[in-house]
C-alpha cells in the first residue's frame, strides 16, 4: 500500500505546474537536444527528453540527466 501512497504523493506534487521546452548543451557539440522540463513555482520537479525532437527522439543522453 505505502507504494501507491507514494505514486499518488507524485502525482500530486505535479498538480498545478507548467512544461517548459528547455536546450540541453552537455555534449558541448553544435547538436543541441531539446528536452521538457516540468517547472512549479520555479522549481524543476521533472525532466524528459523531448519526443517531437528527431535528434534524441525523447531520450535523455547519460551527460544531459546528470547535469
């Protein structure tokens, strides 16, 4: 039970907030990906590859998710 607690806490943290189209520029080439990044009162609480974007194809490079 305490882990569909816990689905139910994220879910809620991500009520009320915003995705925003962001450039990641870890790889430090002229390939810049595009990620999403979900902003709540100034807070980044999530960040996704962006799916619509034909470089990564909605993926994260291991670079771009540690910074």
């Amino acid at each position: 039970m305490s882990s569909e607690k816990s689905v139910r806490e994220g879910q809620a943290a991500l009520e009320g907030g915003e995705w925003k189209a962001i450039m990641c520029r870890q790889c430090g080439n002229k390939i810049w990906c595009t990620l999403r990044v979900y902003v709540k009162d100034g807070v980044i609480l999530k960040v996704e590859g962006d799916p619509e974007n034909p470089i990564n194809g909605g993926k994260i490079c291991a670079r771009g998710a540690a910074a």
